[in-house]
C-alpha cells in the first residue's frame, strides 16, 4: 500500500486511548502480510515480522496507535454530554469543534458548544475542559439510552493534500510514525530475504495508551524482550513563533534523538548509516532525562532495553490539523532500514 494511503486509512480511524479498537483493526489489515500478529492485554498491536533467534540481536520497533480525544462523564437531564481529557487535550482549540461519539451500537456526531460572545459578561477566557458541553441533538432521555458513561469522543479532522507533499489530519501524532516502521519493517524483511542473511529477530509494536502514560509500551515491550528498541513519534515542526527554538523542518527527513536516557552508540550508527546511504536526517537534544515519549518506559523495562528515539517533524500538535510531510515518513523509514542491515554483521 502506497505511504499516502496507509496514512488516510490510519489516520482516519477512530483510536482515542483507551479505545484503539478501530484503529488496531485497520492496522492489522494493513500488517496482515507482513508477520504473526497478536495483541496484548492492554490492546497494543504486536507484529512478529522475524521471530528472534537465541544470541541475535532483536529489534523493537516502537510507534503508539492511540489519539488524543475526550470521554463521557456525565449526561445531564437536557441531553448535553460532560466530558474529561484523554490525553493532552488543548483546550484553547477545543470549543466550536465537531466530535464523534463512540458508543457499542455505532457512531454519533456532535459538535462541543460555547456561549456566544454576545452574550458573555466579565472576563472571557477559555473554559476548562469539564465546563464545556457537547451537542449530539438528542433529549436527556434519548441520549441516556444511546449513550453510555465512558465513550470515547474523537475530534473530525479530515485528510487533506496539500502542496509540496505536506498532508493534514488528526490522528498524525502518531499514526504517521506507525506507517514510517511499517514500511521499515516491509524493507528489512525483504532485504534479509534477497541477501539470504543470518536472522535477526524484529518485532513492529502499534502500542496503546501513549497518550495517557506510556501504558502500552512498556508492558508489551516487558513480553517482546528485544535487546533493542528504536521509538518512533512525531517532534515539533517549524513554524512562525517556534522557528527559533530548534524544531524539525519538514521534508528535511527525521530527527534523530539525543538525551540522557537514550542510547547514544544507536543514535551514532542510524546517523552513520543515513550518511552512507544519503538519507536526509536531523537531530534533536532531549535535554534532562525524559522525552516525552514511549522511549521513557521502554528504556526502563526489566533489567533495561538499550533505546533510541527517532522523531517525524510535525506542526499544530494535538489539533485535529496535524501536518506533517509524506517525504519524511518515508525517508523515516528508510533510515530505520539502514540502520537495521548494519545488525546483519553482529
């Protein structure tokens, strides 16, 4: 499937953490040929592209599958649905917005309102998430029945194409990361098959509940036991008010991370490797110990997994407009292929 196209149909799926269902299953369609594929108990995604081999390396490549959204807590008598955060929700961008509910029996649309400027005395300011209130035209009594306490809310963010190969949607962060290892792992696979290598173990984890602590990650990745793992997610994108604080350019390629925690010696060699094979990369320090990614958990995970982050510029972070480039998804995987051939001589 071409990149574009993986990108529309899982960015386009439904997948607030906590409720992934929707999204598990396009990306199990999508992996269906690619390895042995199995979830866990927290609904993480786990594909055995190639099974390890006792004193090998074993390759874990990381990416989440969940979105931020907004959950049912409350359905009051008038038929307007309270609602909390799934993940880090801005509220600055929330009111006006148009939403879907999730519910067991199917789909219904709403839109989060807000009082009119007209109307509103003191001080205007953004309301908290648990002071606004969603709209799915219903009474108290039809809403109660077809709505349970619990449903997921996603945002409506469709996919667009835009010019120099930029696309925009909601769900990017990280839904381009998980088509970036996919596609690494089509390339690894099918180099290890033409050269007729000695093998190598290589896993493709889409895990849950990113978005909501790292949940998913890190339990999966206790069972996978790799001897190494490279995380995958998106990085701030270059825009206007940000330009001067060393974010990622798109369609300049990934950004290949630097911090405390993670693995320097990998952070070396993918480097290495792009420069041999000519594939455009960045770099980005991750100051102190946390990256603010599924790489804080994994790294951590039994008696510790040597773990490198790899980062796809992105700008307008947790709105339903992402944009990203369809270049540096590519060219991400292309650098986590070439590191990945440099295992074959270990």
């Amino acid at each position: 499937m071409e990149t574009i196209q993986m990108l529309k149909t899982l960015c386009q799926a439904a997948g607030v953490a906590g409720g992934e269902e929707r999204a598990l299953e396009a990306a199990e369609q999508i992996c269906a040929g690619l390895g042995k594929c199995s979830r866990t108990v927290h609904k993480s995604l786990v594909c055995e592209v190639m099974a390890p081999q006792q004193g090998r390396p074993h390759l874990l490549l990381d990416a989440h599958i969940d979105e931020i959204g907004l959950t049912v807590t409350h359905i009051e008598d008038n038929g307007f649905l309270r609602v909390a955060q799934c993940g880090g929700v801005d509220r600055r961008l929330v009111m006006a917005s148009p939403v879907i509910v999730h519910t067991k029996d199917g789909d219904i649309p709403g839109v989060i309102g807000s009082i009119p400027p007209h109307i509103q005395t003191g001080d205007k300011k953004n309301p908290k998430i648990d002071e606004i209130w969603v709209d799915v035209g219903m009474s108290g009594q039809e809403a109660k029945e077809k709505i349970e306490l619990g449903d997921k809310l996603s945002f409506v963010g469709p996919f667009t194409e835009m010019e120099n190969d930029l696309v925009s949607s909601k769900a990017l962060d990280d839904r381009c990361c998980c088509v970036a290892i996919i596609k690494a792992a089509e390339q690894i696979k099918a180099y290890w098959k033409e050269h007729h290598l000695e093998p190598i173990g290589l896993t493709v984890l889409l895990s849950a509940q990113e978005e909501t602590g790292g949940l998913g990650a890190q339990t999966a990745s206790f069972a996978i036991d790799p001897t190494e793992a490279i995380v995958v997610d998106v990085t701030f994108g270059t825009t206007p008010e940000i330009a001067d604080r060393h974010c990622g350019d798109l369609n300049k390629g990934a950004m290949v991370g630097m911090g405390a925690t993670l693995s320097r010696r990998m952070a070396r060699e993918i480097i290495e490797a792009g420069k041999e094979e000519n594939i455009p990369y960045q770099v980005e320090v991750m100051g102190g110990g946390h990256t603010g990614t599924n790489a804080d958990g994994i790294v951590k995970v039994g008696a510790g997994i040597e773990t490198c982050c790899v980062s796809i510029p992105l700008r307008y972070m947790h709105t339903p407009i992402e944009t990203i480039s369809v270049r540096d998804v590519d060219d991400t995987a292309k650098l986590i292929a070439a590191y990945a051939k440099r295992l074959a001589t270990r």
